[in-house]
C-alpha cells in the first residue's frame, strides 16, 4: 500500500500560501466560524499567517466554534497505564526497549482493579487505557481481560462507564476483539507524518513500519470500531507540515469511511527519562505556533473532540481551553500503578513528564473558575451515538443538545459526590447559568428534572 498523505502537495502549499492578503485570511476565518471546516489550502494559508491581530482572529474563531458544536462543557478523563514494557524503539519514550533505566512493569488484574478503584474515588467515569507494545505480555488476551475487570470493578460511587483505548495497533481480527469488549474510542498517534523523519526516530521494532501504522485506523474501522482517535507528536518534524498531513488523514477516513476521527490530540513532546532527543526536540514548537496550530485544526475539522493531555503546565492549558480544546486529562500518572502505589517510586519512569500536576478537584476548581462546565458524560457510547450517527449530530453543531444537559448532570453528580464546600457552592452557580442556557425548553425542564433526580439520590443519569 502507498502512502496517502501528499507530500508534494502539501509543501507546495506551504511555498503558495507564505503571504495571503489579510482580505483572504479574513474569509476563512468566516469560513472556519460557519462550522464548514477548512480546505487544506485554506488550513495552510491560516498556518503561514504572522499578523499578530489576525492570529487573535484565529483564536476567538476556534473558541466560538467549539463552543458552537460542544457548548461549554469540558469532557475530563484519566490515562490508566497498564504496562511500561515495549519491544519497539521510540527514540522520545521513556519506556523504549533500550532505556536500561526505566523500571518495567505489567500490571496484573488485581492491580489493575486497585488502580481503577483509586480513580473511581477521584470521581472518573472515563478512562483512557495506554499501554506499550508488547505481544508476549500484553497482547489482546491481557487487554481484554484487563477491560473486563475495569468494567466489573464497583465501589460505593459507581465505576467507570467508558474505557477508551491507546495500544499498538493489531490485524482486523484483533480489532474485532477489541471492539467485543466494549470500548469507546481507539486512538493511534502517527507521531509524523514525515516518512524520514518517522524512520530515524522508530529505528526499530513493529512500530518502524510507517505504512502499517498509516492504515491501522482504516483496520479499526473495517473491524467496526467506528469511534478512533488520531494524534501527531508534535516536535518531531516541522509543525505546518504535519498539521497538513493530519488533514490528509482527517479526509482520507471521511472519503473511505465517512466518518472522521472522533478524537485528534495534540501532545506536544516532552521530556522522558533517559530519552535525549526528547529534551531537545529537533523542532520545537513555541507556545504561540502551538495555539495557532490547536486553533486551526478545530476550525479545520469543527465536529472533532479535541483532546489536550498534562503534558502541558496548568496555566497553558487553561490558555488552550479557550482556543479549541474540548476534552483534558487530570489527575494523570504516565506510568503502571501509578495511582495505588503509595511510594510514588516509578514516577521518573513515566513514559514522559508531567507539566500539569494539579489533582483532579483543583482542575475542575480552575475550570469552573474559567466558566466551562466540567463533564463526565459518556453518554454518547452508551446509546449507540457513535461513528455516522455521532457526526450527524456533530457537524451541524446539534451534538451540544446532549453534550449540555449531560455535563450538568454528571457535574452535579460529581460535587454531591465528591466536591469540596466551596466547590458545590460555585458549581451550583454554573449549572444553575448553564441550565438557563438551553433554549429548548422541553430538554431544559427535561434537564431540571433529572438534576432534581441526581439531587435525591439517582445516578448514571443521561440522554
Ligand atoms: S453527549 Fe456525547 S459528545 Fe457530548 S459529552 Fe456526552 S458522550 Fe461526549
């Protein structure tokens, strides 16, 4: 199989659009703000633009879009790491085989119930399971008896009801597997798109073989999952190109699946232990280029959920909430255990650093402050909104008429549940703005009366 993302094509595009009159740079934005998603040339054009008043344009358009498909709310999950063990050789990754330092580990069932059991009791309902490339000890028979006991593992406020997916990628048959034991969305991250640049820093292992990864979403699909995710590292190559190249991927899902990526995350690259080319990116995206970048893409693909981890430092994220982002991590630990060990002994083991640390209470304070509404739904899985049903409500922006009223219900669950004084106060405030907010008036006294219900006691409430 050849490579679908047109390299030619995309470095063209970057020489043509170096200076596009502001006049232009105007309609796109307008484009991007009607929620009709941006051309390639028109995502590049935004790309190369420096005016720094234009650029703030970019901003407030991405906010006012995500606002437009999601509404306020902010989706929160947590990474659980099963293993840090990995046969492939990432030159970023702590856990790469070589890294003689980093302690490996696999968690066995009962640690990964202890885990999920200390993330029940920090008030999650969805989690993200990660876990490095190893067959021989966690292959699909690990994982999915691992889901199993996520699923089956209950404490007094609940368990988790969606368990998202990042693990190597597997044939067709595996992914049906996969998909049997219910889980919400698979992501995979190309890391680069840029075929070079991808074979000097995946020297070896399964990994190494670009053209395998570039398909793997395809293979989720065709095995039915119709939820995935996709990612870049950004760092690795030159920003603009893979911004593009992503895009390429985005359509090339749309046109042989319908359906586009669920998810696009966007970690930037950090630093791992023992990992050198990790603490010196060869292209290092500033802060401002990663805005631009996080902005573009939700103006590119509006209906997407877009998906910032704690790789970034609290104040910075808080920055992006605004430009795009519709789903944060809290609360992560990047390696196996990490939530139940008490010595904390393998946190220089993670499979990178941490730049947010704040524990899951103190974002969702930061986040309330800010005025979005934190949200633990997980709705959408539940029912059956998934792959072409979910974009049929998403791209015309429909998908907040759920996305609204299940944030203020699993909110509400949350601070009854597990928040503090002085958060309850606040959070009543925000549901009660947000509750006000709905103009349908049927779903807005459907909303008061399930809040009623969560009030005196029901839970798992949604629509
Ligand atoms: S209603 Fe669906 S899209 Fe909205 S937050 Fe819930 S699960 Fe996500």
């Amino acid at each position: 199989m050849d490579s679908f993302i047109p390299v030619e094509k995309i470095n063209t595009l970057l020489k043509r659009t170096r200076d596009v009159p502001l006049r232009d740079i105007n309609s796109i934005i307008q484009k991007g703000i009607s929620l009709k998603g941006l051309e390639l040339e028109e995502a590049a054009a935004l790309l190369q633009c420096t005016d720094k008043e234009k650029v703030n344009e970019i901003y407030c358009a991405a906010g006012s879009v995500k606002e437009s498909v999601y509404g306020k709310r902010l989706v929160l999950f947590a990474p659980l790491y099963l293993s840090s063990t990995c046969i492939n050789s990432c030159l970023y990754c702590g856990f790469r085989r070589e890294n003689r330092v980093a302690e490996r580990n696999v968690l066995t069932y009962e640690e990964v119930a202890l885990e999920t059991e200390v993330l029940i009791r920090d008030g999650h309902k969805r989690l993200l399971l990660v876990a490095g490339e190893d067959p021989a000890r966690c292959g699909i028979d690990y994982i999915e008896r691992a889901i199993e006991v996520i699923y089956g593992t209950r404490t007094e406020v609940g368990g988790i009801k969606r368990v998202n997916i990042n693990v190597a990628p597997m044939s067709v048959k595996g992914f049906q597997r996969l998909k049997s034991t219910g889980i919400g969305t698979y992501q995979l991250f190309q890391e680069t798109y840029h075929q070079p640049t991808y074979r000097r820093f995946h020297p070896a292992g399964p990994k190494s073989d670009y053209i395998t990864r570039l398909f793997a979403l395809d293979c989720a699909q065709e095995a039915g999952i119709d939820d995935v995710g996709m990612g870049v590292l950004f760092g690795l190559y030159d920003y603009r190109f893979e911004t593009l190249a992503l895009l390429c991927h985005v359509r090339h899902l749309e046109g042989e699946f319908g359906v586009g990526p669920h998810t696009i995350s966007v970690p930037r690259i950090e630093p791992a232990s023992n990992s050198p080319i990790s603490k010196h990116p060869p292209y290092k995206v500033s802060d401002e280029s990663f805005k631009k970048l996080v902005a573009i893409l939700r103006l590119a693909v509006p209906y997407t959920g877009m998906i910032l981890s704690t790789r970034e430092d609290a104040i910075f994220r808080d920055e992006l909430l605004n430009i795009g982002i519709s789903q944060i991590s809290a609360n992560s630990k990047t390696y196996p255990g990490g939530y139940s060990r008490k010595d904390n002994s393998g946190n220089s083991s993670g499979q990178f650093l941490l730049g947010d640390k704040r524990t899951t209470s103190e974002v969702i304070n930061d986040i309330s402050r800010h005025g979005f509404t934190p949200s633990f739904c997980t709705a959408c899985y539940r029912v059956g909104r998934t792959g072409r049903e979910f974009m049929d409500y998403a791209k015309p922006g429909q998908i907040q008429r759920f996305c609204l009223p299940n944030s203020l219900l699993t909110f509400k669950e949350y601070l009854l549940d597990f928040g503090a004084d002085n958060l309850q106060k606040a959070g009543e405030a925000i549901i009660r703005e947000q509750l006000a907010s709905i103009k349908d008036q049927k779903i807005r006294s459907a909303t008061k009366k399930k809040l009623k219900e969560v009030e005196e006691g029901g839970r798992d409430m949604y629509f």
